[in-house]
C-alpha cells in the first residue's frame, strides 16, 4: 500500500476550526464518490486497488475528527 503523507496532516486536538469542518464535509462527500467508483469497477484492477485504498484512506481521516 502506498503511503498518504496527507494523513500526517491531520489536527491532533478535538478543537475544530471552520477550515477542518470544511476538509471533514470535503472528504464525507469525497467517500460518497469513491463508494461510486468502486461500485462501478468491474474489469479494471488497478482503479479498484486504488479506489479502495483511497476510500479506506479517507475512512481514518473522518475517524480522526
């Protein structure tokens, strides 16, 4: 599995700011999008891995908020 530096990124605290609201409905919606993706992917096993990876990715950062 690839890293996602972005993941590094994440605030530690339980103190929100608009902007990390803003990144948490970003990334909710985002999730919506992927779960899309991977619905629709049949025959394309890179695009799937990645889908997943993606999804699963977006999956920390929402429980980390």
């Amino acid at each position: 599995m690839k890293s996602r530096p972005f993941l590094n990124f994440l605030p530690n605290s339980r103190t929100h700011d608009d902007v990390t609201l803003s990144l948490l409905d970003t990334c909710k919606e985002s999730q919506h999008v992927i779960k899309g993706i991977i619905e629709r992917t049949t025959d394309d096993e890179g695009m799937l891995s990645e889908a997943l990876h993606l999804h699963d990715d977006l999956q920390q950062i929402i429980s980390k908020v």
